[in-house]
C-alpha cells in the first residue's frame, strides 16, 4: 500500500534518479506467485511471494517517480530440486512475461535482474553447498537467453548485474587475520575467481560493501 502513497511517492521523486534494488536474502527464497510454484531445495525455509498485483504497483512507483527498479531472482530454483540441477527458471519467465506486458502498455519495465544474493554464502546453510561458482556463472548465460525470449524488441531490454557477493578482509587483530600490526589484510577473492574464470554473462559486476573494505580493495580487487 505504501508504493501508492502520496507522501511516499513524492519524497522517493526527490531522490531520482536513483535505483532501488529489490531483493537480497529473502530473493533466495521466493517465488513470483503469478507462476508456476516450483519445488525448493531441501532445507529452504519458505519466502515472501510476490504478487501481480504487487509487481503491478512497484511498476506504477516506478513511472510515478522516476525510480529504476533492480529485481532480485531466485537462483535456488533448481531443476529437480537438486543443488546439481542447472537453474529452473519457469518461474523467473512467467514474471518477466508479465513486466514485458506492462511495459508494451507503456509502464517501464524491471531496468535489470539479478540473479541469487550472495552466492558464495550458499554453501554456510548446506542447501546450495553443491551450486558452484562455475555453475551460478551458467545460471546467468540462461538468464540473458530468457530476458530475450520474454522482452523481444522490448528496448533496452532489462540488464544483468551480480553477482552480489561480499569479499571477506581480516584485519590484524581478527582471528585468522595478519599476526603483524600494519600487515595487509587478508581477502578470499577464490570465489570470484572461479566465477569469472566461468565468463558469466553481465552487464553490471555488483559486490557488497563491507567493514574495512577501504583497507582491502586494493588488495583484493
């Protein structure tokens, strides 16, 4: 109902241009519910659907306010329901499908996709400990083959921006961080080596911020 609201709208007009990225963790778990429900990985808890409706007034927001809207998709969709299946993306189209309408009435479409939240991070809670980097850079060539199919001459068609992980930097004084005050941080970037090494199809490379992240970007990126 806020999306909607007078006050709402106009202090969100005073911010553009601007984008608005909806999505994060609760992307891992959701599905668009004007689509086919798909079986979810063993171990997933259950996330907050979103409608047509509610698709419907986020775009409404977006022509009212000049707001650009990033969307969060659900990478855990797996075919079979198995960490080892490639992405099951049935869900992913059927939303699409409805967003390119609206935007052939004259309502703007999602300005891009992402595709899962912080990937690298899967394997902690044990259901997408099998989604390698090499896989999940896969998931995004289906994706930019779908974005396709479903918008056509639709243009510009959506971008594609990931893959939303954060690199982790120890510090001195961190356990497992340098032992020598002064000493560089140390950064995990493995993941997105092998990530890159898979050339995943992006428009945008998009990563978190994080603490000491002024002390480990040289470093690490």
């Amino acid at each position: 109902r806020y999306l909607g609201n007078a006050a709402v709208r106009a202090r969100a007009r005073a911010l553009a241009p601007m984008v608005l990225r909806l999505g994060g963790t609760s992307e891992d778990m959701s599905q668009f519910a004007g689509g086919v429900q798909l079986p979810t990985l063993p171990g997933v808890p259950s996330g907050c659907n979103q409608s047509a409706a509610g698709l419907a007034a986020l775009s409404s927001f977006a022509n009212a306010t000049g707001i650009k809207v990033i969307f969060g998709l659900n990478s855990l969709l797996r075919k079979g329901a198995e960490p080892t299946g490639a992405w099951a993306s049935s869900n992913a189209a059927a939303l699409m499908r409805a967003d390119a309408t609206r935007s052939r009435s004259g309502l703007p479409h999602m300005f891009a996709f992402e595709l899962g939240n912080e990937p690298h991070l899967w394997q902690i809670a044990g259901y997408g400990r099998n989604i390698s980097a090499a896989a999940h850079a896969a998931d995004w060539k289906q994706l930019r083959t779908l974005v396709a199919s479903e918008y056509g001459s639709i243009s510009p068609s959506p971008r594609l921006v990931g893959p939303d992980v954060w690199v982790p930097c120890l510090v001195h004084g961190e356990p497992g961080g340098p032992v020598r005050p002064g000493s560089p941080p140390v950064c995990d970037v493995s993941y997105l080596r092998q990530f890159f090494a898979a050339q995943p199809d992006l428009d945008i490379i998009t990563f978190h911020l994080v603490r000491y992240y002024a002390h480990c970007r040289s470093q690490c990126l």
